[in-house]
C-alpha cells in the first residue's frame, strides 16, 4: 500500500508516495511534522548515506568468508 508523505523544507512543500516500510525509514532521518533547511536535509542525507555504507561493508565482509564454489 502507497502513502503519499509530505516534507516541507526550506518552505516548500513536497510529497512523494512511498509504501509503508519506506515511509517509517525515511521519517528516521526527515521529519514530516516541521519545516527543515538544507543543511538538515544534507544531514539527513549523510547520515543515510553512512548507515548505507556501513551496511555494504559488513555485507562484502560477509560475502567474503563464503567459501568460492
């Protein structure tokens, strides 16, 4: 099911339709409650973009000690 998520930055209004799962992710970083400048968004943006490197790292990690068939 899609829900239509509304972020007001810099005093501008934006929605996007995202399903559940991505909606709860997203207000992790991005509050849909009050109005944030850029430089919360870069923020945002650096901190998701660090747990997301962090994620692929461990991953490589991982998918090195299996053994090559």
């Amino acid at each position: 099911m899609e829900n239509k998520v509304t972020f007001h930055i810099n005093n501008m209004a934006y929605t996007v339709n995202v399903d559940e799962k991505l909606k709860k992710e997203m207000s992790k970083y991005l509050p849909v409650d009050k109005n944030i400048d850029t430089k919360e968004l870069l923020a945002a943006y650096i901190s998701l973009s660090k747990e997301f490197t962090n994620f692929k790292e461990d991953l490589e990690a991982l998918s090195n000690k299996i053994p090559n068939l």
